[in-house]
C-alpha cells in the first residue's frame, strides 16, 4: 500500500510541552571504525562500503547497535560510539518503544510515514543540507532500502527476518513495524549523519514528529486483544541489517 496524506502537526509542535509518549530508544549506526568504544560489538553488513577500509585495515565497517536507552540517555551513547567514517552506503535505523500497545497501534496508520517525509523535508531544508546530501533520495523514494509503502498488517505479526526487497509485505519500508520480533517500530529513513551533533539532531526531530503526530491525529483506535507473542529479544541481537 501507498503512503496516505502527511497531517499537519505544526500546531502541536509549535506548543511547548508536548508530552513524550516514547519508553526508549534504539539506534544502528553504520560505517566504519578504526576503534570501537569498549564493549562495543560490530555486527557485519555488507551493504556498507568504505572505501578508506581498502588501504586502511584497521578500519572495520559493518552496524553498531545499541542496546535499548532511556529516552533521556541515547545522545550520549551516539556521541560516544559515533563512526568517523561514513558516507552515503550508510543507513542509520531508530527503534522506539512505547508505555503501551494503543499507543503503537496508533501509529499503524499510511498517515504517520508520509508524515515523516514531510517534515524531514523541512528539517533538510532548516539544515541546509546540500542536494548531494542521501537524505534527499530517501525522502524522493529512490533508496530500495526504505521505500514509500505502508506494510504494517503483514510486518506487525512477523517474528523471523529476511532481506528479500521483493516478499509482499517486506521490511524495507520507511517504517517498519517489528513489534512481533523487537516491540518496537523501525524507522529506516534516515542515512548517516556527516558528524554525531548533526545525527542526534536528525533522531530528536524524528521523536518530535512522533510524539506531536500522537497528539495531533485525532482517532484513538478501540481496544484490542492483539495475539502477538512477547519477544525480549534486544535490539543489539539484531544484526546484517542492509542500509
């Protein structure tokens, strides 16, 4: 399915106090590092090419989860285990959590990703980035590893994972909705960022846009008992994500 229309969320986010509707975070960075921070764990991808990793061996590449954070404390593990190098090869994915399932099933709507898209257009924008930037061929629905398509029913139940591009129903989507493998939901939009400052930057807005488009879209679904059985699998077990 096709993205709905965006809804506009600027009255929401021109109100302070918004309140937070995200119980944590989880953040893959991909590119490359010469050294990890301690107790860092690198997952392979093949899909991240640095070209400086063919005259440098100390420079490993692949994706670095992190473990699920605090909605106050993920900052500080993206400035610490930041790669140096990255370019447009690299994706970096944000799992969010939240205090309740209506809450999640919310934003199972074609509405929230077009939404996404919308404002990151403005945030770019705001940003200067240039029209080299990656962000502006994700956002013109030209990376194949976040496409502009609404799968939740067919993502939501899925507890195993595969890299098929092509499966009717596949993850590769702007959002996609792992909440039967991780209780949480994946958005894939965004690439890595040119330094730490400017991705952190990028992650908050995508929680701003989030937690207003929660307060704005006005249907509240029914409650339901949704047979999804629990998985406590971290995100850090994730791993060969493609960009």
């Amino acid at each position: 399915m096709k993205l709905g229309k965006p809804i506009n969320i600027d009255p929401a986010r021109a109100r302070s106090g918004v309140r937070n509707r995200i119980h944590r975070v989880g953040i893959e960075l991909e590119g490359g590092w010469e050294r990890l921070p301690s107790g860092a764990s690198l997952v392979g991808d093949s899909s991240v090419r640095i070209p400086e990793a063919q005259t440098n061996p100390n420079i490993r590449t692949g994706e670095l989860p992190s473990p699920p954070r605090d909605i106050s404390t993920w900052r500080e593990w993206v400035t610490t285990h930041y790669p140096p190098y990255v370019n447009d090869t690299c994706g970096m994915h944000v799992h969010m959590s939240f205090f309740n399932a209506l809450t999640y099933q919310r934003l199972m709507t074609p509405s929230y990703a077009a939404t996404i898209v919308e404002e990151f257009k403005k945030w770019a924008k705001r940003e200067s980035l240039p029209s080299s930037h990656p962000i502006w061929s994700r956002l013109a629905d030209k990376s194949p590893y976040c496409r502009h398509l609404f799968h939740a029913d067919d993502q939501v139940t899925r507890r195993e994972k595969d890299h098929s591009q092509t499966r009717p129903g596949h993850r590769y989507t702007i959002i996609n909705y792992c909440y039967g493998r991780y209780n949480t939901l994946e958005c894939r939009l965004l690439p890595m960022m040119a330094t730490p400052d400017l991705a952190i930057r990028a992650i908050q807005e995508l929680i701003d846009i989030t937690n207003a488009f929660l307060v704005t879209s006005p249907k509240k679904e029914k409650r339901e008992i949704v047979e999804v059985p629990l998985d406590t699998t971290s995100i850090r077990e994730e791993s060969r994500i493609n960009a």
